[in-house]
C-alpha cells in the first residue's frame, strides 16, 4: 500500500485562504501543517478553511494542532470550517466536541 505524501497548499479567495491538506496528518507531518497554519495567520487571515478531502488519517497530534490553531484564529476574533472530510474524520470531531467550535461542512463530508 502506498502512502500518499503529506502536502500543504493554499489558495487565497480574497482574503479567506483554502487550507487544502493531502495525505496523513501525525506526529511526523503535524509540525509542517502548524507552521503553515501559523504562516497563514500571521499574513493576517481571521477565518480559515481546512481541506480535508484528501487527509487519508488524523491522530492526536493532528487534532492538537487543529485546536491550537482554531484557538489562535478565536483570540483574534476569527474561525474556522473544516471541509471534504471523511465520516472518520467528522465523527472524532464529533465525540471530541470539535464540531461544537469548529464549523464543519458536512454537506462535503464523505458518507463511508
């Protein structure tokens, strides 16, 4: 089984970035994906928006990072929305209460 490379990019709508994800966010890719949020941020974005349609795992220090930077986008009266994620995905955030704070796209989201 091939692993699909863990890749960040971002594409600015005006001044709302897409946040597009591909591959496994873990403990080793969960440093580059917060210093690209953290990029992102300090060239003044308050609402992100988080691409999951190509994230094929998520685990804690993934989720860790998703918080931090949705409390830093919060402090600065911003949010987030995640987007294209797998019914995984949306139901860890779910049960974690992510979905609670985190605004999620479910009509995006995946149903296997």
């Amino acid at each position: 089984m091939e692993v699909t490379p863990f890749e960040v990019s971002v594409n600015w709508e005006g001044e709302e970035p897409i946040i597009h994800i591909r591959g496994e966010i873990d403990f080793a890719t969960a440093p580059a994906l917060n210093k690209s949020l953290s990029e992102v941020i300090d060239r003044g974005a308050r609402h992100l928006t988080l691409d999951f349609q190509q994230v094929s795992f998520l685990d804690s220090e993934g989720l860790k990072v998703i918080l931090q930077t949705y409390r830093h986008l919060r402090a600065r009266e911003g949010s987030m929305t995640v987007k294209g994620c797998s019914q995984f995905v949306a139901r860890t955030f779910e049960i974690l209460g992510f979905d609670k704070y985190i605004d999620m796209d479910h009509d995006s989201c995946k149903n296997s």
